[in-house]
C-alpha cells in the first residue's frame, strides 16, 4: 500500500459517529501506526522552502526539499511569497466571511491584471463550503471573463497550483475554530501551492486554540510573513 495518512481522513456523513466509531481512521493509518515495516518517502518535489517550513516539522518530521523547488521564480509585483494577512472580521453564523471573500478576490484581480499571471496559475481554496459559493458568486464583479479555480480544501486534496489562495474564515469571539483543529485538514491546506501562497484568517484565534497552529504561527513569524495587509509591490 502507499498513502500518506497525514492527508485528509475517510469522510463519513455523521461526524460524531467517525470520532466515536473511530471510523475516520484509514486501513492505511491502522497499517503505519502498528508494527508493521513500512517506509517513509521524504523527499518532497512541490513546494518552495518558505512554504515546505509550514509543515515541517509540524506535520512531518524528516521532510527534505529536493533542489529543483529551489530554482522557483518569485511572485511577481508581490513583496513576499509566503503571507499570512491577519484579521478581527467576523464569521458569519453559516461559516462564511465576507471580509475575507472581498481580500481574496482583490488580491486574484491584482495577481492576474497587474503581475499578469493567468487564472490557470492561481487556485482560491477555503475549507468551507459556504466561503466557497460566496466566492463564486462575488468573483464576477471582479473579473469581465475568468476560469479561476475556487475550491474547498477537501476537494483539492491531491492536486497542487503555483499560486494558492486560502481564505480561513474562522474569526469570532467564542475561541471556535471547529474542524481547523483537524492537523490532516491544515497540512492539506498549506501544501497545495508550488511558488506562492497567501493566506488570510485570524490568526490569534487559531493559534489560541490549536498547537499546531502556534507552531504555524511562529514560523511565519520567523519569516516575517504576518500583517494586516497582503504584501503588494510595485516590483515586477
């Protein structure tokens, strides 16, 4: 068998029965966390060293970059290729955020008409289903004609773009992150893009509630890559 058991879980339609049940632990994970000999490829071919630090060592302990994720060029018109723009903008109660719908979108009209990337080249994630219908349903007030791809995380998984976009939603005064405590659902998250990627969350809130983000957290941090604005630049 090959897999990697720090993806995404099984999906089951009740969410309480695959936690009681256990029913959202693969036959792959059963397999690697017993004694059974396996070994563990460690090399990874995808992403920039900036964003490979995101999961490494968070998620996997012994992950090496092979070279060539080295000879990336940078994002165009952008002042850093790993960004994290923080806010306090509230989620709506269905788990959506307009806030974040409005930053996303300017930043893809920005990336496609002034640092002429294409849409094929960008890729809009958020883990919510709701985040993703606003999206869409917004992204034509910004955009004449575009194929740009927006998707829910769980839907990406497996598949990579040069550039990611990740709306977070999650931003409230109840210290609730639901499912983005999930460590499977943020390693998916922050190893989709090859050359850039932007976030935009509340980050305090998840780093109050998830050691995982902490961790997330003081990396960027270490990179610098944390404001309460995207880095744009009039640098080509």
């Amino acid at each position: 068998m090959i897999g990697d058991h720090l993806q995404l879980k099984p999906y089951t339609s009740n969410y309480g029965n695959s936690l009681t049940s256990q029913l959202n632990i693969s036959l792959f994970e059963r397999l690697f966390v017993s004694n059974l000999k396996g070994y563990t490829l460690n090399v990874q071919y995808r992403m920039r060293p900036c964003i490979a630090d995101l999961i490494h060592p968070t998620f996997y302990t012994d992950l090496k970059n092979d070279y060539s994720v080295n000879n990336y060029p940078v994002i165009r018109n952008m002042d850093k290729n790993l960004y994290f723009y923080t806010h306090f903008w509230n989620e709506e109660c269905s788990f959506f955020n307009l806030y974040e719908v409005m930053k996303i979108l300017e930043l893809a009209k920005f990336l496609i008409e002034k640092a002429s990337y294409t849409a094929n080249d960008i890729v809009i994630l958020s883990p919510y289903a709701k985040q993703v219908e606003c999206l869409k349903s917004e992204a034509p007030k910004y955009f004449e004609s575009t194929n740009l791809n927006i998707s829910t995380v769980d839907s990406f998984q497996g598949l990579e773009a040069n550039i990611v976009l990740l709306s977070l939603v999650r931003s409230n005064n109840k210290e609730q992150i639901g499912f983005l405590k999930e460590k499977n659902r943020i390693c998916v998250a922050l190893s989709r893009a090859k050359q850039g990627l932007y976030i935009i969350g509340n980050l305090p809130l998840l780093a109050g509630c998830s050691e995982s983000w902490r961790s997330i957290e003081q990396i960027l941090k270490s990179q610098d890559a944390i404001g309460n604005a995207f880095p744009f630049s009039n640098k080509e």
